[in-house]
C-alpha cells in the first residue's frame, strides 16, 4: 500500500521508497564514520605506544652499547697485560746481562 505524503496526506507519496533508501545511505555514511574514526583514534594510539616503544629500546641499546665498550676495553687490557709482561722480563733481563757484563769487566780490571 503506497504511503501518504506528508505535505498532502490525501495523495501518495511517490518518494517514499526513495526516502527509505536515502535514510538507509544515510545511516550506512553514519556508522562507516563512527567505524573509521574509532579506527584513526586506535591507530594513533598504537602509533603513539609504538614511538614510546621504540625511544625505550634506543635507550636500552645506548646502555648496552656504553656497557660493551667497557667489556671490550677491559677485555683489550687484560690481553695487553701478558705484552706488557714479557717486555717487563726483557728489560730486566737485558739490565742484568749489562751489570753483570759490567760486573765481569770490573773484576778483570780489578775493582
């Protein structure tokens, strides 16, 4: 049964079906809207967290960084020490040979 206008409600509405599916376009433009902003204000939000994230494990990795430089230079020390040693030795070592090269002069001489 055709509906009454609302201007004449002695004539039918020709519209009405027309009316009907722009009120459903309508309500269908409604909620895609409330969908996309619900889904912009979840993807900022995420974004946000993300940079969050992303700026604390910078931070953890300069710390571990300045942490490996100081492993790497204790671990260059500790092989420098046995370099460090040997040229230690050597030098004494040639020290002793010269005084007692020096000792052995001496006594020929007869000092």
């Amino acid at each position: 049964m055709p509906e009454k206008c609302a201007n004449d409600p002695t004539q039918t509405c020709r519209s009405a079906t027309r009316l009907v599916l722009l009120e459903k376009r309508v309500e269908d433009l409604e909620t895609g809207q409330t969908r996309e902003e619900a889904f912009r204000k979840a993807y900022y939000a995420e974004r946000e967290n993300r940079i969050q994230r992303e700026a604390q494990l910078d931070a953890k990795i300069d710390s571990m960084d300045e942490k490996l430089d100081k492993v790497v230079e204790y671990q260059e020390a500790q092989q420098a020490k046995p370099e460090r040693l040997l040229d230690k030795l050597k030098e004494n070592s040639f020290w002793l040979v010269l005084a007692a090269v020096l000792g052995a002069v001496l006594a020929r001489v007869g000092l």
